[in-house]
C-alpha cells in the first residue's frame, strides 16, 4: 500500500467527522489508521488530532491534551505548518477549557 493511501484519508476524514457525533466509534477508526504500516506523518497527525478531539467530547480532556501534543508534533515533523496550526488551536480551546489560559494564549501566539 503506497504512503498516505486514499483509504487511510478517507478513515481519517471519517474520524474527523465521528469526533463529536460517535466520538467511541472515531478512536476505534484512529486506531485502526495508526496500525496502518505506511501511513505518512500528515495522515497521522490528521488522525491524532481527530483521537484528541473525540477524547475531548468524551471528557478525558488529559488524554485528549496528549493525542492533541502528539498530532502537533507529528504535523511538525512533517513540515506542515498551517496543520501544526490548526491543531495548536484546538489544543489551546482545550487548555482554555480546563483553565489554564496561559497555556492557551502561548499556543496561539507561537
């Protein structure tokens, strides 16, 4: 299977779309995507940002800062930065969420 193959796209932008509505049914599909052995890292970024953002709506907001650190750091590595962006903030909405809005201000003004 070649590198970011339209089916692990199409799982992710599922995912994407799962994370608020069947947030459960979203990391079961991230899950499955990350297993893949020649996802490209902008794939697995997208899919990590989708895993944090359903770990949001189910309220474990500390694995979801995880998931949501670990798909910036993968966008990073893959040299997108307007990715990398996107998923600062939905990272910084959830450390406003919890509180710490110092955190949040800092990520979106990198």
């Amino acid at each position: 299977m070649a590198t970011g193959t339209s089916i692990s796209r199409g799982s992710v932008d599922e995912a994407h779309r799962l994370a608020q509505a069947d947030p459960a049914r979203a990391i079961q599909l991230v899950e499955r995507v990350m297993a893949e052995p020649d996802i490209d890292k902008t794939e697995q970024a997208k899919a990590m940002w989708a895993r944090g953002l359903a770990e949001r709506e189910l309220d474990l907001l500390d694995a979801s800062a995880d998931s949501l650190s670990a798909a910036i750091a993968l966008a990073e590595k893959a040299g997108d930065i307007g990715l990398s962006a996107e998923i600062k903030s939905s990272l910084a909405w959830l450390r406003a969420r919890i509180g710490e809005n110092e955190v949040a201000l800092s990520l979106i003004s990198e």
